[in-house]
C-alpha cells in the first residue's frame, strides 16, 4: 500500500509507516529545518507549501497521514482555533481527501482540539470528514460530507511503551463504511526515564540560579522524601511563581516550546542538565541512528512537534488488520 505524508515535519509518519511495509509516494512540509532532517534520513526534501500546491500533482495513495499543525489548537499556544492561519490547513486536509479519496486517512493533534471552543472547532472537523463516527450513524449540521466511517480516540504514550506523558487525538477514516475498528490496546511499558537515559551525554548545563531555585523549591515543599528512591528527577519549566516535578521516572510532554530554550526543556536536576537531543528522541521512539537537524533549537521544536513513532506504528497495525479482513 501507498502513503501519503502530510506536514510530514521530521518524519514520525512515515518511520511507522515504512516499518510496517508501506511505500511513501509524496510528503510536504513548508518547514525549512524539517525538511533538512527529513533529508538526512529519507533523502527526500519535501519543502511544500501545501496550500499553493497544485493538489492535482499528488500521486494517488490508498493512505493519507497528516499530522496538521496543532498550536491554534494547543495550550501552549493562543487556541485561536480555525481563526489562526494554521487552523485552516485542515481545509487543506479535507480537499486533499475529496480529490485523493484515499482508502484510509491517519490525523493526528493535540488533546485540546476535542474541548477547542466548548466543542465546536472538533465537531466542524467532524461534520467535514464523517458520515459514521466510532461505530455509529452521524448526522452533522452540513447536509454533504466527505462520507468516511471515522473513528477518534486520545492516546498516550505513555501506553505505548515510551516513558513520556504525551496525549494525542487520532482520527482515523476508512472509505468502506462495514470496517469495525478499534485502537490499538495498551501495551505494557518495558522502558522507564533511566532507560532512555545517555551514559555519555551532550551536556547542556542547568544555570546555577535554576538549581538554586530548584533546590529552594524542593526544600519549601518538604519533596526530598519523595525522591529519595529515585534515580533521576525532571524538573519543568522553572518559573519564579511555579516549577513543576514528575516523580514517577517518566518524562512530561515534549513540546514545540522546547525550541524557545530556556526553561521548556526538562531539567535532570541530579545531574544538573537539560536532557540532549538524542534522550528526546529516544522519548520519542524514534530509531538510533535517526539524524537532526544541527539547529539545537530547531531540533528540540521538531522532536517536539513530532509525533511518537510507537503509537503510529501501533495505529498502522490495527488498520492493516481490519483492512485484510
């Protein structure tokens, strides 16, 4: 089966993808730094401004993979929604669909694009793609739609195998309206934080205020007991109102923001450093040899805008499945 991939970005799609036997006829990405690790590892540089493109000229896939940009959607962004300019791309989406009509589409965002405007914006989304929805008959405001039995569903990383606490919202599509579909089932997790862990690190160093207001924070909250088992402990986003913990040998979500710098990249505070590149990576699922970007910041921005390879894979098998069936 073919592919298409989509805000392709670092290229988290098309490893699961490509693992599970697929071929990639078409990627696009309108990110400069993406598309450069995207050619250290595919050999393919797929700078693409989607909404210029003349979607005429995209071959024909059976699957379409698009993980759209999230920050309209995000927290961690002004939730403008469809009024940002990179709201709208899933317009771009939807025509793609409508000329394409590929077998099966794979979307992924944010958790906070299914709450985005008490609902709405997820339900417009909606109405565009599906005439059924998980299992069962929709009947939207709009009177014609794209007409795929979709199903949706907030996965976790963490359930997956990876020690990262990352939701995500998937939103799968099949042309054949008779597939039952269910998300791949949790899957016991074999790695922890330390695992991941490099013995030889690139050290990025915590600066002397951030432990000391670390260390300050700790001993006001009376937390030293409660790491006193652990063998790492990441702190996040130092302010001087609020740091945050985990405690459990898990890592808290990778963000776009980590490519800001500062205080969004997680702290090992026992070994007083940011955690490298290639720990995020692996956080990520991505494979070992995996190559980025030489841009720091801009590695750290896609890491965290990828998504988790794990998860994807697991996705991908669950609709080969049903589609032999």
């Amino acid at each position: 089966m073919k592919f298409i991939d989509l805000f392709s970005g670092m290229g988290g799609f098309r490893i699961a993808c490509e693992q599970n036997g697929l071929e990639c006829v078409f990627s696009a990405d309108n990110d400069r730094y993406a598309c450069e690790t995207y050619q250290y590892n595919f050999f393919e540089y797929p700078l693409i401004d989607i909404q210029k493109y003349d979607i005429k000229n995209i071959p024909k896939a059976e699957i379409l993979c698009a993980g759209f940009p999230c920050q309209p959607f995000s927290i961690g962004g002004f939730r403008k929604g469809f009024d940002d300019t990179r709201g709208t791309l899933f317009f771009d989406i939807a025509r793609i669909i409508q000329e394409q009509q590929p077998e099966i589409f794979i979307l992924e965002n944010v958790k906070g694009l299914v709450n985005h405007d008490k609902g709405n914006t997820f339900n417009v989304i909606l109405e565009n793609l599906a005439n059924k929805i998980n299992g069962k008959k929709f009947h939207g405001s709009k009177s014609k739609n794209l007409g795929y039995n979709v199903y949706w569903k907030i996965l976790n990383s963490f359930d997956y195998g990876l020690p990262q606490n990352r939701e995500r919202v998937f939103i799968v599509g099949f042309k054949n309206n008779r597939i039952n579909f269910e998300f791949p089932k949790i899957e016991k997790r074999t790695l922890n934080l330390t695992d991941v862990l490099d013995k030889s690190p690139v050290i990025k160093r915590i600066s002397d205020q951030s432990f000391e207001y670390i260390n300050y924070y700790l001993n006001k909250h009376k937390l030293y007991s409660e790491i006193s088992e652990l063998d790492c402990l990441l702190a996040y986003e130092i302010r001087k109102s609020r740091v945050s913990f985990r405690f459990d040998n898990n890592s808290p979500c990778l963000t776009t923001k980590m490519g800001t710098g500062g205080n969004n990249v997680p702290y090992l505070v026992n070994q007083k450093r940011f955690l490298s590149i290639k720990e995020c990576l692996k956080l990520q699922g991505f494979p070992e040899n995996f190559s980025m970007t030489k841009s720091y910041t801009n590695a750290l921005k896609q890491i965290g805008n990828s998504v988790s390879v794990p998860v994807v894979d697991a996705i991908i098998k669950q609709i080969l499945k049903v589609s032999k069936t």
